[in-house]
C-alpha cells in the first residue's frame, strides 16, 4: 500500500486532469473519512482538496482555509528543520466559535480555527494565530504537560517560527460576541452574559457588582 505522502504526491501531479473521486481505500490511507464532519488533514493540495472535497461537506474549503493549511504544512517544515525531528501532522477543523482564534486538542492531534475571524483577520491569523496553536501541539509531543503559555512554548514560538509569543488574540470580535443583559447595581448598569443571565433565570445564581458590593438586578 502505498504511503500517505506518495498518495498526496500522485494527486499533485493530477490535479490539473479531471479527477474521478476517491475510493474509500485512498481515504483510509490518507486518514481521512467520508462522514459530514469539517475535517482535513495536511498537508494541503489546494486543487484536488476543493475537488474532492475532503471536509466532508458540502461546502468547498475557501481560499483562506486552503492558505490555513497551506500555512500549517509550511509551519511544520520549519520546525522539523529547526528541531531536527519529524512530527505528525494535525486533524484540522473550521468549526471553532465565540471569540477564540483558535485552539489546539493536544491529546487528539487537533487544530481548532474559527472561520468568521480568519475572514476578517487573514494575514494575523496566518503569521500569529496559526503558529501560536501549532506550538501548543509541538510543545505537548516534545516536552509532554506543560503549562499552556509556559517557558516550553514561548521557546518555541520565538526559536522556531520568530513570532513573538503573545497568549491572546487583539483581533475585534463583535461580530462573533454572544448576546448580552442589561443588569443594574448601585454604581449603574452593567451587562451580564446570556449564560450568566440565564443561571440567575434558573435560580442558580446571583452576582454583586465588585465595586458597590450590591447585587444586580435585571431591568
């Protein structure tokens, strides 16, 4: 059989032909499934990933997601070179929501990236955010639990990828924040999540206004 990168190799050198779809035995090589989830693995073949569909939905990877992946296999070279070591690619998903960037699942392998932000923040996304997550992966395999931010990673964002290692994002995320409550205490109004919101609807909380110390109270 052959091997995975011999797969993704033959399928470069035919993506300008008219592709027939893949068998089910090309995709348990390559690791991939044919259920409904938004799953793709690097490394990327821009052509024959919007042709066949490797998500596993109906909607075709976009060019900011190809970049993603593109960006992801290129992260992964520089390190190998850097570390002297290979290392296996990550599962890649497009499903992150809310205010995140991005996250790393380090036990399964996962990258995690939110696709209404790539959109609105492509080129941070693809020099900061994607090697930031990548180093969380790296950081887990090389040095096993560390601390999520800790001397291990910072390391390795600015020895491998020369990025500096900031833990959060800057990017304006009004347009994915959740909606929210107006509350009142002693100082004025103040607004609570719609989680927090709801847990005082259900009883299961209350909160005080750190500065006044009285309770909130919904208008």
């Amino acid at each position: 059989m052959l091997k995975p990168a011999d797969l993704l190799n033959a399928l470069r050198r035919r993506s300008s032909e008219a592709l027939a779809p893949l068998t089910k035995s090309t995709y348990a090589a390559l690791g991939q499934s044919q259920d409904k989830s938004q799953v793709i693995t690097s490394p990327p073949v821009q052509d024959t990933a919007q042709a066949h569909n490797f998500t596993g939905s109906s909607r075709p990877l976009s060019s900011l997601q190809i970049q993603v992946l593109e960006r992801i296999e290129a992260c992964y070279q520089e390190a190998e070179i850097s570390l002297k070591r290979t290392f296996p690619r990550p599962v890649t998903q497009f499903s992150l929501r809310g205010k995140s960037a991005g996250t790393a699942h380090l036990q399964q392998n996962r990258l995690r990236f939110n696709p209404v932000l790539l959109s609105e923040n492509s080129e941070a996304f693809l020099t900061e955010v994607v090697p930031h997550e990548i180093c969380h992966l790296l950081c887990f395999q090389l040095f096993g639990k560390t601390k999520p931010h800790g001397k291990e990673w910072q390391s390795l964002m600015l020895t491998v990828f020369k990025v500096n290692p900031s833990t959060t994002h800057s990017f304006n995320t009004t347009s994915v924040a959740g909606r929210d409550v107006e509350y009142r205490c002693a100082c004025g109004p103040i607004r609570l999540s719609i989680r927090r919101h709801n847990k005082v609807l259900r009883g299961e909380s209350r909160y005080i206004c750190k500065r006044c110390k009285t309770h909130l109270t919904a208008n």
